[in-house]
C-alpha cells in the first residue's frame, strides 16, 4: 500500500485532484487504496457460501422432518387404527361365534349326542378367540393412549430443533451477508467524487497552535471518518467572524452586516447574521483569557467566483441604535456585582442611586431608569471615598425603604475628595 503500513480502519490516497480545482456534481475528485478491503471481500465471500450451504442443508432436514409428521400423522397413524379396528371386529365375529357353538356343544353333550373331548376342544377354541380379542383392544388402546402420542412429540420435537437450527444458521447468513455488502459499499466509497458545483478545498486538520497535523495530499494516511475535502461553491459563502465576549450582546441573528474581504477591499459585502455560537470558541493558545464566539453572517449576494475560503474578510455590523433617548458617561457609572449605580448629591455627603441602562457604547450608556433628567450625578464616582453599595442576592424593599436606594453618608464622616467636575444627565 502507498505511505506505508496503515492500522484497522485507515487507508491511503491514491489520487487527488489539486487543490483549488473547479469539480462538477459527481465528478472524481479523489480515490483511496482498497486492496485491503477487495481482499477482505474474497474472504467473506468465501465464508457466505459456506453459511448458505449449511443453510440449505439444515432447510432440506426441516423439510423431511415436516414430511415425516405429517406423513405418520395423517398416514400411518390412522392406517394403523384402521387394520386394528378390523382385526378387532373379526375377533369379535370369531369369539361370538366360539361363544356359539360353546352353548351347542354344551346343549349336545347333555343330550349325550357329543363326546366330551368335542366339549374341551370347543372351549379351548373360545378362550382363545377371547384371548385375542382382548389382546386386540388392547394394542388399540396403547396406540391411542401411548404410540401415537409418543411418536407425534417426537417428530415434532425434531421439527423444533431443526428449526431452531435453521433460523439461527439463516440470522447468521443474514450477518454475512450483509458485511459482504458493506465491504462492498467501503469499495465503492474509496472513490469520492464531487457532492456539488464547487472547488477542492483539502481538510487538512491543524492543532490550537495552527500547526497542520494531518496534511491531505497523494499517499497520506486517511482514518474512517476523516475528512478529506471540502467542495464549497464561491458564490455561496459564509464569514465566521470572531465576537469578543464584551460585545456580544450587541450580535443577534438576522443583523446586518458590512463585509470586507482583504483581498478584494473595493468590493464591500453586505451580510446577514444566520447564527451564534452559544459557548465560545477554543481560546487560541495557554497564555489568554480573552473569550471569542462565532457569528455566521451570510452574503446576500452569494459572493463571487474570485473568492476562495480561507481568506481573511472585517466584518462591521450594524448596532441598534436609538433616538431621543437619555444617556450618561460611561465613567460616572459604578459597578458592583455587575448592578449599575450612580453617586448622586445629598446634601454635604453623596448616595448611591441604582439604574437600570440599556445600550452601551465606548462613552455612553442609555438610562432607563433610577435618575431624572434633572438629577445630577458624579462624573467620576471611583474617586469618591465612600463605601461602595451593598448588593444582596436578594433584595426585597420592605416598608418605606426607596428601592435601589442606598442610605445617604452621614455628614459626619470624614468630609470626601471633591469629585471631578459634574455631568448632567442629557438626551441624545
């Protein structure tokens, strides 16, 4: 075999067809060494004429068997009830008729008309007729009651275990042969031909440091189940744009999107989100933290034949984005447990105030709710010297308590750091 010895469940390629090259549906593209599996073949062809002569022989005994029930069941069985019922009725005829001529020598000899010898030899030609009668019903008995019974459960018996043979050397043919066809079917995939209109893309199979591990290419080793080409149509593409976990809650499905492939950077795309990974992608090395997930955006047009996979492309997409709408600085929210606040005025001390925002971008969030557009906030709250706010798993307002409120610094504390200069909340 070409590229050496192979283990259980691997091959070689013979041929490939270079990588790039324009394919048909159904054309050749590349073929695998199957001189393993055309020898594998001969074998087993050889081991399911062996199971299908032991098939038809055990068939052929099941077939005899049957004849021989039936034949004793409704051939010799009632023959022999038959002659035994005429023996019987001619001992019968013959012990009557004994019986008679008993009473006449009988009725002679007291007459004196017949010698007494005559009398004994009349008596002796009774008993024995008798005697054979009895024997007679006798025999009918036992063939009812026992022979017959007997026979039948035995010949039946025999059908069961020839049957039993039978469709366990018939399931064990039935194995066989179906590991013939998928030898055959292992054949007949050795050659791989073209899925769809495309070009030959090789699946070569690279490892987190992008160092290729399994290079496709004429005498390579191939495992079941491995991939070895691709056939993606050009004018059918999609981009797998990599999603910093900060913002992927701005990418949802159906989005649009800018593509701008590097090496056609004249020719924008636009793109539509088809799907979102829901885990993040494998990080790319030991030493990041950093966590990406993919988005799969579609090309509205198709693409073009120029573009091939592979090539590397910037995707822009289109956030949502609102009018009329209050925003505040980024910098003058402080986070705790991943809750919003805002440090707001009261008197000589500040509080902390809980918000709810909406969309975010690099300078400004979108309130929703907790401070009114005449409120003013800290714009730089990290430098307060304040107690940071407490937030419970759980918060249940009870009373009169403000929600989201947190209570006010008493006054006197140690008088704070001046902020830095005031922002207002304002519109966009």
């Amino acid at each position: 075999m070409m590229g050496g010895m192979t283990s259980a469940g691997s091959t070689t390629i013979i041929s490939i067809l270079p990588e790039g090259t324009w394919v048909k549906p159904g054309e050749l593209v590349a073929e695998l060494d199957s001189a393993n599996f055309r020898l594998e073949l001969d074998q087993q062809k050889i081991r399911v004429a062996g199971v299908k002569g032991d098939l038809e022989q055990v068939s052929n005994t099941l077939k005899v068997a049957e004849i021989s029930l039936e034949e004793y069941r409704d051939g010799v069985f009632p023959q022999d009830k038959m002659l035994l019922g005429q023996y019987i009725a001619q001992c019968e005829l013959r012990s009557d008729q004994a019986r008679k001529n008993l009473a006449w020598s009988k009725d002679q000899v007291a007459k004196g008309l017949r010698a007494g010898t005559a009398l004994r030899a009349d008596e002796n030609e009774f008993e024995k007729y008798k005697i054979m009668l009895e024997e007679a019903q006798g025999m009918r008995e036992r063939l009812e009651k026992f022979t017959a019974p007997r026979i039948l459960k035995e010949l039946q018996a025999r059908i069961e275990a020839v049957r039993t043979d039978f469709f366990a050397i018939k399931n064990a043919y039935q194995l066989e042969v179906d590991r013939q066809r998928k030898i055959e079917a292992m054949i007949a995939n050795c050659k791989l031909t073209a899925p769809r209109e495309g070009i030959v893309v090789y699946a070569n199979e690279s490892n987190m440091w992008g160092r290729t591990e399994a290079q496709i290419q004429e005498g390579a080793t191939v495992r079941e189940g491995q991939a070895v080409f691709k056939v993606p149509n050009p004018n059918k593409m999609l981009v797998k744009a990599q999603i910093n976990e900060s913002k992927i809650s701005y990418i949802r499905k159906g989005q649009r999107a800018m593509i701008l492939v590097d090496a056609f950077p004249e020719t924008p795309l636009a793109g539509t989100v088809e799907e979102i990974t829901a885990i993040p992608a494998p990080p790319k090395g030991f030493s990041t933290d950093i966590r990406a997930y993919v988005a799969t955006v579609s090309i509205d047009s198709g693409g073009f034949d120029a573009l091939r996979p592979g090539m590397t492309a910037e995707v822009s997409f289109d956030v949502t984005t609102k009018q009329d709408t209050t925003r505040i600085p980024v910098d003058s929210i402080m986070f705790v447990k991943e809750k919003p606040f805002v440090a707001v005025p009261n008197g000589k001390s500040f509080e902390w105030r809980a918000i709810e925002i909406g969309l975010m971008s690099e300078s400004y969030a979108e309130l929703n709710s907790g401070v009114s557009d005449s409120d003013k906030i800290v714009a730089n709250p990290a430098k307060l010297s304040i107690p940071l706010p407490v937030v419970m798993d759980e918060v249940r307002p009870t009373g009169d308590d403000k929600p989201g409120a947190v209570p006010p610094v008493p006054i006197d504390q140690p008088e704070p750091a001046p902020p830095a200069a005031g922002a207002e909340v304002g519109r966009e």
